[in-house]
C-alpha cells in the first residue's frame, strides 16, 4: 500500500513541482495525499478510457504526465475527466513542465532515443542542444527517429543539406524554431509545430521535424514506471492500456 503523498514526494525529489513553468498546473490535482492504493496507474494523459482502466483495475491513484486540470473549470460537467475522477475516488498526481525539464526526464529521455548528445539546456524553452553521432540527411534522420521512437509517421522537412546539430524540445515546441536559429542548430525536433513556424524555418535553411506530441513524449511512461518500482517495489504501478493519441496513420 502506498500514499498519494509518497508518490507525489518521490517525483517531488527528481523533478521539483516548484520548477513547472508559470503557465502550468503540475502537482497533486485531484484528491488528498492521505489517498492509499495498492495499485498505480501511469498514462500520459488522463481520459475517460484511462478512468475506467483504473476502476476496473481497482488503481486509486493515477500518475499523469499532462496535468488533468490545466484551465480553471466553470463548471464540471458529469462527462468530464475531473468529475469522473472524483466521483471515483480515483487521485491524481500530475508532473508536466517540471518532468519536462528535469535531468532524466522527458527533453532528455527524447533526446537519448534520437540519438542526440546534449551540449547545451535551454530549460525556459524546454529545448535542449546537441549533435547526432553522425551526419545524416533529413530523409535518413526521419527514418532513424521513426524506428527509434516507434511512431506510425511523422512530418518533417528538408532543408537539402546534412544535419549534425539538433535543437530538441518534447511536446508542442514549435515556436523554439529561432532559437534553433539562434543557436546554430541545423533541425529542430519537436512534437508540435504551427504551419507559421514551418514557414519561417523553411525561410532561414532549418529542417522541422514533427513527430507528433504524443509521440515525442509516451517514452517517459516507461521510464517514470520503472523508477517508481524501483523505489517502491511493494506496489504495483501499471501502464495504462488505454493511454494513447488515438491518431490513425495510412
């Protein structure tokens, strides 16, 4: 049996709450610290789906990346996540921007899986600077990420020349695209991009690679499970079948 409270400690001591950027809503959401369970869900996000995965699997507690509750509710509707997850009893922690950027968490765990030796942090980005082992053309990088990472597709462009230099930021980091101007980085590698951000790196000879949010960060699930049993082995922490993007590739 273990406490909302322990878990939210553990991920306290790796990737400090107070370190989540000023626009978001990590922490312990929804339910008390006192909450015990002998069984943890772990998902990216929390869904319906995911809810109803932790009912039937008697997990009391659900350990999120994106936070459950990111905008003030005005109400609360009854098909609604927070509401479903309150009237099951279900607590959740959610650790975001500060597992973002945290030594070990998802920017550098992308990075890792890509292939990219970190040079530099930009953590008010949330972007990292570093260089593949080899030079590879756009076409041969977008094959490496793919089978890498595991993703069904992923968008990219080519700038027509090789790329060594890469400027990674997990989730929706598009508009780091003039900072990977500024810093000299051949591609950004990201997992959300606007199509004005595509403009003006096509404009200034910067290749984009887009491997989709979810994609560039379901790795860290995995990974914070396996610490979490590590540190905890007498509880039984369980990545939620149910947690995916729901995205369909042709």
């Amino acid at each position: 049996m273990i406490s909302a409270g322990e878990i939210y400690d553990f991920i306290n001591g790796i990737a400090p709450f107070d370190t989540a950027m000023g626009f978001d809503n990590a922490g312990l959401l929804i339910g008390g610290a006192d909450k015990t369970a002998d069984r943890v869900l772990l998902a990216l996000d929390v869904t319906p789906a995911v809810i109803s995965e932790a009912e039937k699997l008697g997990a009391g507690i659900i350990v999120t990346h994106h936070p459950v509750i990111f905008d003030p509710l005005k109400r609360l509707d009854c098909r609604g996540v927070p509401y479903l997850a309150a009237r099951a009893d279900i607590t959740v922690i959610s650790a975001h921007t500060n597992l973002d950027t945290a030594r070990g968490g998802v920017n550098d765990t992308l990075a890792e899986l890509i292939g990219v030796e970190a040079k530099e942090l930009f953590d008010e980005d949330c972007a990292l600077l570093g260089e593949l082992a080899e030079e590879l053309s756009c076409t041969e990088l977008a094959a490496e990420i793919k089978s890498r990472l595991g993703l069904g597709g992923l968008r990219y462009t080519d700038c027509g020349r090789k790329i060594k230099r890469v400027l990674v930021s997990c989730g929706a980091g598009g508009s780091n695209i003039s900072l990977a101007r500024r810093t000299g980085a051949d591609a950004l590698i990201t997992g959300e991009i606007k199509h004005n951000y595509i403009i003006e790196a096509n404009s200034c000879g910067t290749a984009v690679f887009d491997l989709g949010h979810y994609g560039s960060e379901k790795h860290i699930v995995p990974k914070l499970k396996g610490l979490l049993e590590e540190r905890f082995p007498g509880t039984e922490f369980i990545r939620a079948a149910a947690d995916t993007d729901g995205v369909m590739y042709i």
